[in-house]
C-alpha cells in the first residue's frame, strides 16, 4: 500500500512540475490597469493594436495607407521624426511591389553601430486578415517599448533606428527595400524583430546569425530576461517551416545578424479573418513586452560593431533562466556519459544487480512502446482525417481542437509504455529495463554531435537518468525522492518539444510527440518502473485519452471564432471569352455548391500557369460561369528590337478596372528582366531550372501599371501569358454575391475572393515594333524577319 501512495505522490509531483513548467515560460497577469508611465503597458499596447486592425490594412488596400499615416503620427508623438522610404523591389521568388517603409530614428551620445527595431504593418492579403497578431503585436510592442524608454531618460550610446516595414507577407519586399537603398543600412549591428505566427502562446526567441553565435548568446544572456523562451535546436527547426521572416532578408543581403521574437500557438488563426484584435493573447502581447523593454535598454549600450564569432554555443531556457555552454563540451559531456554509463553497468554486473539477459530483454519494451505509440499515433490521425474531412480544410494542418488531439494522443502513448513496462515480477527490474533507453539516447546523442550540435543541450536529461542509474547500483536501492529531483532537466528540456512540434508544424507530426513521449517516459523508467499496478495506471491514462477525444470530437465542428475556411474565384479567359468558377476546396460546402453545383468538373485545366500558395495548393474543382463584361488590361509592345541574336522587348501592362496582382508566365526562356525598373534576383536560373514557368507576381498599388524589359533568343517565339486578379470578388457591382455564413471564412494562403483574368501577352491593338540597332550586314533582311514573326504572334 505505501508503494501504491508513493507512485501517486511522484504522480502528482511530475504533474506539478510540467504545470509549473508551462505557466512559468510567459507571463499569466498583465496590468489591469494602467501601468506606470516609466514601465511597458500591455493595455497601452492593445489599444494600439485595435486602432490599427479596426480593418484589413493589406498592401494595395484603402487602409494599408490609413495605417501607414497612423504610425507616422505615433512616432510624432514620441517626439520623433518619421519618414517614408518608397520604391520597387523584386525579390528572389520574383514578388515585386512598391513598398513604402516607415522609419524613424532615436541618436545616441556616440558614433556607434546602431541598433534597429524591426516589425512589419501590412497584413496578409486575400483571406482578409486584421493583422492583429501578425504583425500589429509587433509594432504596438515597438512603440510601447520606445515610449518608456524614452520616458525614462534613459542615457544610450548606440543610435536606435525604427523600422515599420512593409510588403512582409508579400515577399519580405520592404525589408529588401531598406536593406539594399538605404543609407542607414550600413550603420545598423543588430535587429530585434518582432512577429507571429499564430495568436497565442509563448514567445519564442530564434536567432539568426551568419557564423558562429557565441557573442550573440552572451548578448542576450546579459539582457537578463525574466521570460526567456528559447533552445538552440529551435532555429534547426524553425529552418524547416515554409516561411521567412524580414530578419532573413537581413542576415543573407545585408550580412546584419539579429533576434526573431515569435508566437506561434493557436496557429488557427494565423492569416485568416480570425486574426483581429479580440483573439490576440493579452499575455502573449506582454511576453513580448518583457523581451523588448530591456533588452532595449541593453543593447542600446552594447558595443555591435562586430557581432560575428568564430565560436557557436549550445544554448536552452529553464523557468527564469538562460543556460549555455560552447559547442566544444558537446563531445566531452557525451564521453563522460558513455563513461559513467559503463561505469555504472560494471558496478552493477559486479554486484549482480544487473543481469546482460535482462538487459537484453530491456530493449523490447521500450522499441515496442516506439513502434506501437509511434504507430497508432500516425495511424490514428490518418484514421481521424477520413472521419473527419473538414480538417483537410486547414492548409497548415493544426485544427481548432490541435490541443486536445496533442494532449489525448500523449496521453493514449503513455498508456501504451505503462503497458509495455507493466511485467515487474523481480524487484528493482526497472533499473535492468533502463540500460536500453541510456543506449539508445545515447547513440542518438552520437548522431546529434556529428550532424547537429546545436541539440547538444539533449544529453544532459541522459546524465541526470544515468545517476539515477548509478545511485541504484552503489547503493543497492533507489530513493524517489532523489529520482524525481533528478527528473527535472527530463521535464524542463524534453516536455515543451511535445506540445510545441505539432502546434508549429502541424498536426502531421503528432508522431514525433509521441516518440518523444517515449524517449521521456524510458529516461525516468526508475520513478515510472517502480509504479505497482502500471496497468491500472494505463487504464488510467487510456481513459484520459478517450476523455480528450471525446473533447476533441464535441469541438469538430465549425462554429463562429473558429470557423470553415472555404475558397471561391471568378476566372475569365481573355483569349476564348469564357467564364469559370473555381475553388482550391476538397471539401465543398453550401457557400462553393451554390456557385459550382453539387457535381463541379476537374480544375486541372486551370492549373497549367500554377498560382503560388504557400502550401502548394491547387485549383480542384470548377464549373461554368456567366460572362461578365471585365475590362481586360490593356497591353502595349512599346520596344520590340534584334540586336545579333537576342530579341529586346519593353511590354506595358495598364489595368483598366481596380487590380490587385499580376502573374505572368513564360514558357519561353527569357533574360536580363527588368520589371517597373528592378532587375530580377537570380530568375534566369529558377527558369533554366525549370522550377517555374511564374516570371513575377506584382501586387499592384495605385493602380500602377507593370513595365517588362527582357530579352529571348531570336530564334524563340514568346509565349507569355498574364493573370490580372482583383480581390474584389465579393463586392463587386458586377456579381451579385451571397454572403458567408458567419461560420466561414475565406481561406488563407491562396488566392481567393478574387475576379480574375487571365491570357497570352499580346498587344491589344496596333503593334509598334521600334527596331534598336541593326546589324550592318543584312539590316532589310532583319526588319523583315522581325516583322514576320511579330505578325506571327
């Protein structure tokens, strides 16, 4: 009976520690009421934030400029100096767009590198997004940030430059825009950027740096942060997302390394119309408060002139602290755990308190809670995505109720190992069964010093479960009390990547949680092994699990605030006068049947020039549309010239109704482009490479019209075609359109809501060829081949 009440109190320890653990990595109170003038307000924040999201503030959109006037007027009232920095970019992706960047900047006492603050104002397009939490947290926690720095007086030596950038969901365009044309770019050490990728949830600080990053972890030790949530595994990981942040188009164009500083829980909402100011985490917003406020007040007095090292640190966060260590103890804290591991198994076969038949037999257990945890987890979701289809409706993969599919599958794993490890005939076998899970974490410890050294924090948790190890082999016993103290680094490093890998990356990866389940269950096998009646606990566990599915299940459904994303387009062709409308949807629902019927033909055709989205997402199904009289752009050939063997082209697109975005593509190879003046980054080889046939997508403001400049072969015939796409669709006079149930919403990441055409490059009238420089030998035979082939086009 005592067992039975010692495995419940260690239960409820680790149950206290894991809560302790989570609710210590960000804030939980905020000020009600108004903080003093000298410290950051969350509330002055979120008043910021509502007045900036009270509408979609898109790039192109009536209120991105709104916006942009009101960060302006912010800035004045701190007292500041703000401007505007405009001009075309094109980036790499071929994204290209007038930005227009609001600066500002504070002097310092010295001629020194200057520190930069970095958050983007446009929000994401198409899907209709607020940009409450991406990126209006970001700006409001700038400005409330400064304003109490400079309340303060505070005396700083280092110059701080304020960068509200624009176009960031675009293409990371303003970020480029100020890295490569401005003057201040040359003056700035360091970035802090603020961003999100969901609502809520801690923040996480990912550093980018461009070699080593030993002077940047020390930096921001010194900054002495309460909240600190962080790994230097994270950055591997946050390299795996399909997504950049302007802080990339720093360190890779500009050489300038930096910090992230993102959210990214309730992911569900991220780029959606969801993303308002109600959803935004309060506490979330005051995390990011407790990172910039004084780390403002560090760096603003730290030398970043020469930020770059030679030397990289393994670096994690525990509850109000920030550890590292340099890459160079990797390999001999590995050495001193394979060396206390044999040690510890040489005691113990000395003493005959570990058998090699048991020890063998000790790898069946813990590969079988790996194969079968693993198993049903993969399986299990899978089997959860044909039950319920609509979750084939969020492109990002983590569902309203992610949650409590995270909590019931680990849940549902744990029961499996306490049945795997249920057998406890001999007494103290636990310590037996614990040789397996050392050798395995430790062979994988092998594999992360010679592939990824920045997870080396991950021994650690090893040497900790190895003492427990060699206490039970010096003594002959074991001591709870002690296992659960040495338990703690097990919960505080491995715990957080189990719920944070599937809200980041999607419920898909829900079987990664369940072998790091595993893997942490295995390394605290001489608390759980020494639980009498594992079945019961399994039982126990199961039960949680069924409890969380059932949750999850009474959740499944749309409602308001977490509602259906469903997509719909009007697509007109220019060249054969047709009408379609289509939709990126798997699943329809009465909003898209009411346009495409309930048995809608195959898109594919409409796939030949693919539309970029982030996921990769295509159109699935269409059906007939009535014509409707759209003014088509109109297209003018304004320099057509052979000069040897290249065919020089100048083509002025001119919209003749509001757009938003051109596509153009080109099955024709084509060089040295220029677009509205801006030459194209590294485009010949994504063409010769036959990625894409997509040129450029220009998201148009003001109405602008695009201007291509390049060249082919003269022996090529050019074969370019256009989609001209406004994000009208819902309020535009011509179509008479229902509206959403108030449990839809447009679907993010794709192009949707919008009325577009689409058609080969070719003038719309008259021709007018103007022939450059002809060469000397055969001048008449040239302008005729050059008439015969225009013509032919």
């Amino acid at each position: 009976m005592k067992k039975n009440y010692t495995s419940l109190y260690s239960m409820l320890v680790l149950v206290a520690l894991l809560t302790g653990i989570f609710y210590f990595m960000m804030p939980q109170k905020y000020d009600a009421t108004e903080a003093p003038l000298s410290e950051f307000s969350t509330n002055r924040a979120l008043v910021k934030v509502k007045e900036m999201t009270a509408k979609p503030h898109y790039v192109g959109s009536e209120n991105h400029e709104v916006v942009a006037q009101y960060l302006v007027k912010e800035l004045q009232n701190l007292g500041l100096d703000a401007t505007f920095q405009e001009g075309f970019t094109m980036t790499e992706k071929g994204t290209l767009v007038k930005s227009k960047n609001v600066l500002a900047r504070i002097k310092g006492s010295a001629n020194s590198k200057a520190l930069l603050l970095l958050s983007h104002y446009d929000s994401a397009p198409h899907s209709y997004s607020h940009g409450a939490s991406d990126d209006a947290s970001g700006v409001a926690t700038i400005l409330e940030s400064v304003r109490a720095f400079l309340h303060t007086k505070t005396k700083h030596k280092n110059d701080i430059i304020i960068l509200f950038s624009d176009a960031e969901e675009l293409g990371l365009n303003g970020a480029a825009l100020f890295v490569t044309q401005h003057k201040w770019a040359k003056e700035v050490g360091l970035v802090l950027n603020f961003e999100a990728r969901g609502s809520g949830g801690p923040s996480y600080m990912l550093m980018e740096t461009n070699k080593g990053n030993a002077k940047m972890v020390d930096g921001f030790s010194d900054g002495k942060l309460h909240y600190s949530v962080s790994n230097s595994l994270m950055y591997s990981i946050y390299k795996m997302l399909p997504n950049d942040t302007d802080l990339t188009v720093f360190r890779e164009s500009g050489k300038i390394q930096g910090f992230n500083f993102a959210f990214i829980d309730d992911h569900f909402d991220y780029h959606t119309s969801q993303d308002k100011y109600e959803h935004l985490d309060p506490k979330t917003l005051a995390h990011q408060g407790t990172y910039l406020f004084p780390l403002l007040k560090h760096f603003s007095n730290s030398d970043l002139s020469n930020l770059n090292s030679k030397q990289d640190k393994v670096y994690f966060s525990i509850p109000f602290s920030f550890l590292s260590y340099p890459f160079e103890w990797v390999l001999p804290m590995l050495i001193i755990a394979f060396g206390l591991f044999l040690i510890f198994i040489f005691i113990g076969l000395g003493k005959q308190l570990l058998r090699v038949d048991e020890i063998i037999k000790g790898f069946i257990p813990i590969l079988g809670s790996l194969i079968i945890g693993g198993g049903i987890t993969f399986l299990g979701w899978k089997t959860l995505l044909a039950i319920y289809p609509q979750y084939n409706d969020v492109l990002h993969g983590f569902t309203y109720n992610g949650h409590d599919y995270i909590y019931g599958f680990v849940c549902l794993t744990l029961a499996i190992c306490f049945l795997f490890y249920a057998k406890t005939a001999k007494k103290y076998l636990e310590m037996n069964q614990m040789i397996a899970p050392l050798f395995i974490w430790l062979l994988l410890n092998i594999g992360i010093f010679l592939k990824l050294k920045g997870a080396g924090f991950l021994i650690i948790p090893v040497i900790f479960s190895t003492f427990m190890l060699g206490y039970y082999v010096i003594t002959q016993k074991t001591n709870s009390v002690l296992n659960l103290i040495l338990a703690v680094p097990t919960l505080v490093i491995l715990a957080p990547f189990i719920q944070m890998f599937p809200i980041g990356l999607g419920l898909k990866i829900l079987v990664g949680s369940s072998v790091l389940t595993v893997l942490s269950f295995v390394l605290l096998l001489p608390i759980f092994g020494s639980f009498t009646q594992k079945k019961l606990w399994a039982t126990l566990f199961f039960l949680v699990a069924i409890a969380f599915f059932i949750k999850a299940h009474q959740s499944s459904d749309y409602v308001y605030g977490k509602a259906k994303p469903n997509s719909l387009v009007y697509v007109l062709n220019a060249d054969t006068n047709k009408a379609n409308w289509a939709t990126y949807d798997t699943n329809l629902d009465e909003f898209t049947k009411g346009y495409l019927g309930e048995n809608p033909k195959d898109a594919k055709s409409l796939n030949t020039n693919k539309l970029y989205s982030k996921y990769g997402s295509e159109f699935t199904f269409m059906s007939d549309a009535p014509l409707k009289n759209i003014a088509k752009p109109t297209i003018e050939f304004l320099k057509d010239s052979v000069i040897g063997s290249q065919r020089y082209l100048k083509i002025k697109l001119s919209p003749n109704r509001k757009v938003n975005r051109y596509d153009i593509f080109s099955n024709t190879k084509i060089n040295n482009l220029r677009a509205n003046g801006v030459k194209s980054i590294d485009l010949e080889s994504k063409i010769s490479g036959k990625i894409s046939n997509k040129i450029l997508s220009y998201y148009v403001v003001d109405n602008l019209p695009l201007e291509l400049e390049f060249s082919i072969s003269s022996n090529d015939k050019l074969d370019m075609n256009f989609v001209e796409s406004s994000f009208d669709l819902m309020t535009n006079p011509l179509f008479s359109m229902a509206k959403r149930r108030d449990w839809m919403i447009p679907t993010p990441f794709v192009l949707t809501d919008a009325v577009i055409v689409k058609g080969k490059v070719k003038a719309s009238e008259k021709l007018e060829i103007m022939v450059g420089y002809l060469p000397p030998k055969n001048p008449t035979k040239v302008v005729i081949d050059t008439l015969k082939q225009s013509v032919t086009e």
